[in-house]
C-alpha cells in the first residue's frame, strides 16, 4: 500500500498562503495523488488530485515533484474557515480501491 | 445530488445490541466504502464495495458485517460490539469507471457510536 507522511500540525495566518507537504516515496507510477481536509466532527472534503503536473482548482494547487516522491497542497489565501485536519492520500492499491489515509496535518489558521 | 447520507448521526448501544448503520447515495456510483475513525485519528478503511460485491475486507473482526443490497444503499450491521469500537463510522463512494485510480470519494457526515 501506498504511505504517506505528514508533519503533524502546522500554523498559518490568515490571508497568507498554507503550503502543506506530504511525503509518498512508495507511490508507483499511476497512482494519483490525493488530498482531502476534515473539519471537526465532518466526514472528509475532496480538495485535489493529480498524478505528475500541478494541479489547480478553486480550492487550492498541488505541487508535485518531477520524481513523484513528494507533493505540496498550497491553500494561496488561507481564511479562519480553512482550520481543519488535511490528509495526503498515496494513491489506492493497484487493481483495487484501497484509499488508505496518511496520518494528517492539523493546521491551523490564525486571526 | 451529489451527497452521501449516514443514518443515524448518533447511536449508543450496548454490548449485547444488534443496530445497523445506513448510508444511501444517488449519484450512480458503484464503489462504497465503509471507514472506521477514531479521535484525533485518520479514517482506517474497512470494507469496500464495487459493483455490489464485497472486494475488500481489511481483517475486521465478524461482529461488523457489511451488506450492500443495491447499488445505492450501504449497511453495516453491527453486534456484540465492544467499548474500543466506540468510532465515528464514516461512509463513502466514489464512481469506479473502468477500474481507473484517478477517483474522487465522496463522504457522508458519519455516524458517531458509544458502545456501553
């Protein structure tokens, strides 16, 4: 399976940009990258995927690097509505759907 | 419609209970998903759907049994469960076109269990 690693927590104030990383050195070669944020209590929101080029969308960018190893989530304008717990997801399993989370990092963003 | 509905958001039962879990989606996906997550913990996978065929189980103790009756409704029965299975039960889909891994879960709010 696909693993993923996370700082634990980060802070970031507001109107700045949240860059988060996320390790995934084990991904193979067509499995995407995922991220999903969870705010307290809620079920995981879908933010971005990519597999090689960066992505972009009205939420956020993905950065990922040539050697797929690595990936950043850039929140470019993070608000007090951000706050949450966001997981980097190493891609499913090949031939299954098997979407195991990375540990998460809580960021948190300051007035 | 693009929403996952969980029923009910809270339940408490004892040890010797039975009680099901719901969770209903209208958006013509055909994988589902079941997730176990505990405080301040990531959501662990524990069972998958595809194609209303049971296709992954991830080593979880008999006393949760999934059950999807259609392509729309995923249940998790639940008896004999033990104090450490107190969890929000988090529910979701995705579309599985053709087996490709480029795939969106869609999640419901969860169900939060006590077991007393």
């Amino acid at each position: 399976d696909a693993k993923t690693t996370q700082p634990t927590s980060m802070d970031c104030a507001e109107g700045r940009a949240a860059n988060l990383p996320c390790n995934h050195s084990t991904i193979s070669g067509n499995e995407y990258v995922y991220w999903y944020r969870q705010i307290h209590s809620q079920g995981p929101q879908y933010i971005i995927h990519g597999l090689k080029n960066n992505e972009t969308n009205e939420m956020a960018s993905l950065i990922i690097t040539e050697d797929r190893k690595s990936s950043t989530l850039i929140l470019p304008h993070a608000t007090l509505r951000d706050t949450a717990v966001y997981y980097c997801i190493g891609g499913a399993t090949s031939g299954t759907y098997k979407y195991i989370f990375g540990t998460g990092t809580r960021l948190k963003v300051l007035a | 419609d693009t929403e996952v509905t969980q029923t009910p958001k809270h339940l408490v039962m004892g040890m010797t209970n039975k009680k099901s879990l719901k969770c209903e989606q209208h958006m013509g996906h055909r994988a589902m998903y079941w997730y176990k997550q505990k405080a301040k913990k990531p959501p662990e996978l524990m069972f998958v759907y595809s194609y209303e065929k049971l296709s992954i189980n991830e080593s979880v103790p008999s006393r949760f049994s999934p059950e999807c009756p259609n392509s729309s409704l995923l249940n998790l029965h639940l008896h004999a469960l033990q104090p450490e299975d107190s969890a929000l039960y988090l529910c979701a889909s995705s579309a599985q076109i053709g087996g490709r891994r480029n795939e969106k879960l869609f999640f419901g709010s969860g169900t939060q269990l006590s077991v007393l």
